[in-house]
C-alpha cells in the first residue's frame, strides 16, 4: 500500500475509535474528518465538513442552499416532518456540532444548578421541597427537553460521521487487497515474459505509457498492445499450425489468426479441470472478441472509441488470464 494510503487507513482506524470510545469531542471528530476527506481527494466531503464546522449557507430567504442540503444528508442531519399544510417533507437542524456541544453542556450545567438550589431550599424548609415554585420547575423540564434533543441530534451527526469514515476505511482496505492480487499475479507475468520472452515484456511498457496518455487514440493502442502480448503467449505456447478442431458450429483452424483457440487448447491439454477450462476459456473469448473487434476496427481505418477506464481494464484483465495460463 502507498505512504498516502498508509497515513489515510491510520487516520480512518483513530477516527473510528475516537467515536466508538468516545475518546474527544464531535467536533474534534469533525476536523480529523475533514483532513480525512483532503487526502482522499473528496470534494464534496471536504464542503460538506467545512459546512459541520463553518454553519451551512443560506439564501436570501434563511433557507439552506441547495447543495448544501443535499450533502447535509450525508451528515444524518435531515429528518422527515409535516409542514403546516400537513404534507410530509424533509428538514434538517442547521445548528453545527459545535453549537450543540456547548448548548448541551450549558443546559447539564445549568440543570447542575438548578437541582443544588432546589435542595438548598429543602434543607432550609423541607416544605418547599415537596412543593418546588412554578419557575424552577419549568426551567428545569426546559433544560430537560434541551438536553434530549441536542443529544439526539449529536448522536445522528455521530452516526452520520461514523458511516463516512466507515466508507473510507472499507475502501482502501478493499482496494489494498485487489491491489495486492493484481500485484502478486503481475510478478508472475513478468518473471516469466522477462526470461523467456523480453520483447513481449516491453510490450507490456508501452501499454503503460499509453494508458497515462490523455489521448483517446494511445489508450486504443494500449489495447493493441495486449492483444499481441496474448498472441505472443500463444504463439510461444502453441505455435500455429494447419490442425482443425472441433468447435460448437463446425471446426476452427488453430492457425495464426487463431491465437486464442489456440491458448484454449493449450490450456485443456494441461489440465483435467472442466471448470477451470470453462472459466478461463470464457474469459479469453470475452477478451479476446472485445481486443479483435478494436483491432479490427483500427486496421480498416475506422474509430473504435475505447476509455481509458475501459483500456485499464482490458490490461488488468490480460495480466490475470496469462497468470493463470502461465501458472500451468
């Protein structure tokens, strides 16, 4: 895994302490979710948690922006209430977690007060105790209703931070594995190609180079490029021959052309294994009709519009298959 990766995996597994244990405040929650959210590069978890911390915008009219309130959901800070019409809509609390902390604080405190002067009073009269005035007891069920729904809403905002960081680490724990299984096949690939075929392996650094390119035109060459890595495999393995075989339909000459009829004969004359056969066979029909088809499009001068999404996948894909064609 990269360094940047390392840092942002550490800093997802503290976050996710400091709130199960409840180890600092929400707000301090909030600035290490923002850095968080700088060094994945997520845009729209960096506005969403200067909004936690800054307030969110609003327009001329009080009501939060748009935007604002879309990723305010994000946040679990929205909630499903009738207006006064009766229709049901959605709201959100603006407050930022930082107001609800101290609001929070101040009505423990001031309950703190509250019930201390209420028993001074009992020990002074233990008549008033019982009959407690009117403005005490009013006071004290507002600070009740205070504290209720401040810490509702912290504990949604808790869940809400908690899901996002949650997201992230899952992510780059996912991602480091698959990079892990693509890493320890791509050693295979080039051990081999390094020994036995050193041209071929320079092909595989032209795909490369093409795949960085921002030109349409280079990641269709990068395609290219696998599809003569596979047919030197197959010549390597399987050299072309005038043999015919049956195929479903009719009978196929494993000839030059015929690169990956010849990659599949040469992976059932290697192994007993029908499924294995079955699935890899798929795979290099799947690959090697999608390569043809660009190939073939290239070669009568025509446009065969490959992404650059599409052209990492296709070279991912070919490494995988000849790992396991060269594992034989």
């Amino acid at each position: 895994m990269k360094e940047k990766n390392l840092e942002t995996l550490q800093l997802a597994e503290d976050i996710l302490k400091n709130i199960e244990l409840n180890e600092i405040t929400l707000s301090s929650v909030v600035l290490k979710c923002t850095r968080l959210a700088r060094l994945t590069g997520n845009q729209n978890a960096m506005s969403l948690f200067h909004y936690e911390l800054a307030g969110y915008p609003k327009d001329n009219e009080g009501n939060v922006m748009y935007e604002a309130f879309n990723l305010a959901r994000y946040a679990n800070r929205t909630f499903q209430q009738k207006d006064k019409l009766g229709a049901l809509k959605e709201f959100m609390f603006p407050q930022t977690v930082a107001e609800l902390e101290s609001e929070l604080e101040a009505a423990k405190s001031q309950m703190g007060v509250a019930l201390d002067r209420n028993i001074s009073v009992a020990s002074a009269n233990p008549d008033q105790y019982v009959f407690s005035p009117i403005g005490n007891t009013i006071e004290r069920t507002t600070l009740r209703q205070t504290i209720t729904d401040n810490s509702k809403k912290i504990n949604q905002l808790k869940i809400g931070y908690y899901n996002y960081v949650l997201g992230v680490y899952y992510e780059l724990k996912f991602g480091d594995i698959t990079e892990g299984i693509f890493d320890k096949r791509k050693l295979v690939v080039d051990k081999y190609l390094s020994s036995s075929l050193p041209e071929t392996l320079k092909k595989f650094v032209s795909v490369y180079e093409n795949l960085r390119s921002t030109n349409e035109e280079d990641w269709a060459n990068a395609v290219h490029s696998c599809r003569r890595v596979i047919k030197d495999i197959a010549d390597f393995l399987y050299p072309s021959s005038s043999k015919e075989i049956e195929i479903p339909g009719g009978k196929i000459k494993l000839d030059d052309e015929h690169f990956i009829a010849r990659l599949k004969e040469y992976i059932k004359q290697k192994i007993d294994s029908e499924r294995f056969i079955e699935i890899v066979g798929s795979q290099l029909d799947y690959i090697g009709d999608r390569i043809d088809a660009i190939y073939a499009a290239s070669a009568k001068g025509t446009h065969a519009k490959v992404t650059q999404d599409e052209a990492e996948r296709y070279v991912i894909y070919s490494y995988l298959l000849l790992g396991d064609i060269l594992d034989l």
